[in-house]
C-alpha cells in the first residue's frame, strides 16, 4: 500500500486523477471501477477537463460503478446512476452501453448480482478501482464484518452510514435507503489496482485503523493491504493520525 499526502483535496485528487489519465492513455479500452459520494467529486472534475481538452478520451473505455441503492431506478435524481451522470458520465465522451452500474430496482436481485459479477469477467476484470472509504471503514456498500470472501449482494446499510449519506438526502437520515446492491470484497480485490482517496479530519481516525490496525471484517478496508497494488490518496487532514515515516509526500 504506497500513501500519498498532498497539502489539500484538491492536489490529492490531481495526483489520483494522473493515474486514471495516465493508464487511459495507455490502455484506450481500459475497465474503471468507479465509485459515488463527495470523494470522487474533484477527481471526476479532473477527468472531465482532461477530456475536454481532449488529452484523453473514454470512447472505449468500460465502467462498472461499486454500488447502487435498493429501490431507487437509474433515473431517480438520487440515484448512484444519476450521480454518475450529472457528475461525470454527460460530461465525457463516453459510451452509453460502456456503462454500468448495478440496477437497484431489479425484479430478481440474485440473478442481477450474478450477472454483474459476470459481466466485470467478460470486461476481462477491473483494471483500476476507484474507492473512498466509509467513516465505519466500509468499501463499496460493504458494511463492517462484511466477509472478505463477498462477492456482489444486496448489503443493508449501518445507521452510522445512513446517517453518513443523509447530506445527499435533504439531510435526512429517513429518506436514505436502507439496502444497497453492492460489488463484494472479493470483488474490488480482484481488480488489478485500486485507488482510495480520503479528505477531511473526519476520515482521520478510519484511516489509521485501515492502514496501522488489525486485517479483519471490523475494517472492512483492512484487507486492502493484503493487494499487491493499492495507491491511497489523502489531504493532510485525512492522513493526520498515522506516523508520518510510512507517508509519501506528494
Ligand atoms: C460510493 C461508495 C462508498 C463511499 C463512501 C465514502 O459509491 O461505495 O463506499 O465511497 O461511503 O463516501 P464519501 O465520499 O461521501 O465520504
């Protein structure tokens, strides 16, 4: 796991970003693993305006999003579909069928769990996943003792986590779903690299327990030191608890 500490979340996200550029430039039909929340956000800025000016281009390139909320369809303004597209999808030159995010209003869930898993397969896997990291330590929607083992699912969301994602809600924890359909751990582990990105003071303690604590299901985002190929991307905030020997400065 290499750690990167810039000054702001916004240096952070560039140097993040320089990875996702860097590996479309080289692979013009790579498969990005991407995720939601307000994380990404500088991140997607990035991208869009490298694309915009035409240094890079996602004409070919595939997307599997983490995760989706149970009930909600792809055109419901809360949706993770909608996210997507107001915050990075209608702003490149994507392709629509290139795109994928899990369908939370499926009629038959196991099945469309089992079909997403099997489409990431034919994609031939996740070249680069994109995460942020629950202030629970959670990765994708995948909640604390999560098995490790998990494969795509339907998890059901921690108050801690519904409380988290109110903000996206009007602020209220009761219009957040409940259940989410989510990519498993086993499932973000077989990408062949991943970058999580965490800002802020309140990310500072999960942070340290992820990378300094022990590798088990009450940290979900431990087991990501058992990946070869992990970049972490943190503001100084976010990075504020862990010894500063095992940090690169960015
Ligand atoms: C989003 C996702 C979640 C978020 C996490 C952090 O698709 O899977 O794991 O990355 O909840 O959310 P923010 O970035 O809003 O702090």
């Amino acid at each position: 796991m290499k750690i990167f500490v810039s000054d702001t979340p916004s240096e952070a996200s560039k140097l993040a970003a320089a990875e996702f550029k860097a590996l479309i430039r080289l692979k013009s039909d790579a498969v990005l693993g991407l995720a939601t929340g307000g994380t990404p956000l500088l991140l997607y800025r990035e991208l869009i305006e490298a694309c915009g000016r035409k240094e890079i281009s996602f004409k070919k390139i595939r997307t599997f999003n983490l995760d989706e909320y149970v009930g909600l369809s792809a055109s419901n303004p809360r949706s993770f579909r909608s996210f997507m597209d107001e915050n990075l999808f209608n702003h490149i030159d994507i392709e629509r069928e290139n795109i994928r995010v899990p369908n939370g209003i499926s009629p038959d869930f196991s099945a469309t769990c089992a079909e997403y898993e099997a489409a990431i397969k034919k994609a031939g896997g996740i070249d680069l996943q994109l995460l942020g990291i629950g202030s629970d330590g959670h990765i994708g929607f995948n909640e604390p003792m999560s098995a490790f083992s998990s494969r795509t699912r339907i998890e059901t969301l921690t108050p801690k986590t519904i409380a988290d994602n109110a903000k996206f809600f009007d602020g209220n924890p009761e219009f957040v779903p409940t259940r989410a359909i989510t990519m498993g751990i086993a499932t973000i582990m077989d990408s062949r690299s991943i970058a999580l990105l965490a800002f802020g003071e309140s990310k500072a303690d999960i942070v340290a327990r992820m990378v300094c604590g022990d590798i088990d299901e009450s940290v979900p985002a431990s087991v990501l030191r058992r990946h070869s190929d992990v970049m972490v991307f943190l503001d100084t905030a976010a990075a504020s608890k862990l010894p500063s020997s095992i940090l690169i400065r960015a």
